[in-house]
C-alpha cells in the first residue's frame, strides 16, 4: 500500500491518496482550495494512472471538504461521511466565515452514509471504519489492519488532540473515542492526522499529554 501526503489549504490541512499495485485508490479530506492545489492532486492521479474508487472524509469540517466538488466534478465521486455530521455541510458558510473565508462554493452533499464497523474496499485494500466522535459528532477513522495504519482526521495529533470547542465537540467523548477506539489497536499502528507530521499509537499511549 501506498501513501501520497499532500498539505493543502490556508489550514495546513492533511489530503492522503491511498493506492495499490492495482492502481486503485481513495482519496481522504480533499482538502484542496486553491487552483494549484487541484492541478497537484488531480496530476498526481493521472501522472500515477490511479482509479479513484472513493472519496472518503473523516469529519465535515470546512477545511476538509474544500475539494469534494472538485472530485465530483473530474470523478463523478460524492463524499463518504457519517450522518452525524451532515449538519456541518450546511453551516459550512458560517464555518468559514468565522475563520476569515469569503465567497468559497459550497460543498455538495455527502453521498453514501457510513458508520462504525464499515469497510471500504478498493484494489486489495480493506479499510475498516471506526467512530471517533468528539471533534465532532461524526467523526470517524479509516484503520487498515494490512496497512498497520490508521487515518483519524483531526481526533488525534502527535502528542495532542481535536479541539473540542466546534458545534458539537465534546472533549470526554473524544478522550474515550480516542482511548476505547485508537488506544486498543496494535502499538506499531502509524497514525496519519489530518494537519501536522504522523505518529505511532505507542508514542501516543506513552507521551500524548492529555493522557498522563
């Protein structure tokens, strides 16, 4: 399995490209704002001859759904969300204007629905969907048992946590998501987040301060 990081968008927000041998591949957080970040991931596929099978996102935070139209509009693909966050696609203006965007387009609507125990599958790659609610009510990591990786969006972060002060964050609810969830998987497991460098579960069980 192969791993493409692209950082994208004022944000400094984490886009992956996941693909295989079979040059299937997923796309997680399209982060992608300005034009020339489209032009990197959309070269990046073609360049690599990839088939873009998904679209999936961790959360529906703002900076993580800037390019889901775009994939929309090159590869026909809605995003993969839970339910749980829907409501943040519709008050996606206010996101932004909160943190100093004007006139951006709105993101479409989520696609297909997906929740806890899921698997999404493309080329010889399974990913399996784990609730981690708490950053916001629906978000979710995408953990390959065959990969030893994980992808958490923003519930995780090297020797930190998502903040919890969005519409609809809980810090408990995180701690426990992130404990019962991402805790209990191998400790050799890497971690992507989705802003800021990767980490390993065991370097989060044994230094992640908010856990001491």
């Amino acid at each position: 399995m192969n791993i493409k990081t692209f950082e994208f968008n004022p944000i400094a927000e984490n886009t992956y490209v996941v693909y295989d041998e079979t040059k299937e591949c997923v796309i997680i957080d399209a982060g992608c704002f300005f034009p020339d970040e489209k032009r990197q991931l959309l070269d990046f596929i073609v360049d690599n001859d990839l088939i873009v099978k998904h679209l999936l996102n961790t959360h529906l935070h703002f900076d993580h759904v800037f390019g889901n139209k775009f994939i929309l509009d090159q590869f026909g693909l809605k995003t993969k969300a839970n339910e749980k966050d829907l409501f943040l696609l519709e008050g996606m203006p206010a996101q932004m204007r909160m943190f100093g965007f004007k006139d951006v387009e709105e993101a479409p609507e989520a696609g297909e629905l997906i929740e806890e125990n899921d698997t999404i599958e493309f080329g010889n790659q399974k990913f399996i969907v784990l609730a981690v609610p708490g950053h916001s009510p629906g978000s979710v990591a995408f953990y390959s048992i065959d990969g030893n990786c994980v992808f958490v969006g923003d519930a995780l972060f090297r020797n930190s946590i998502g903040r919890t002060d969005l519409a609809g964050g809980n810090q408990n609810q995180l701690m426990e998501a992130i404990r019962s969830r991402l805790f209990t998987l191998p400790p050799e497991t890497i971690v992507y987040p989705g802003h800021g460098p990767q980490t390993t579960i065991r370097n989060e069980v044994n230094n992640n301060p908010f856990f001491r």
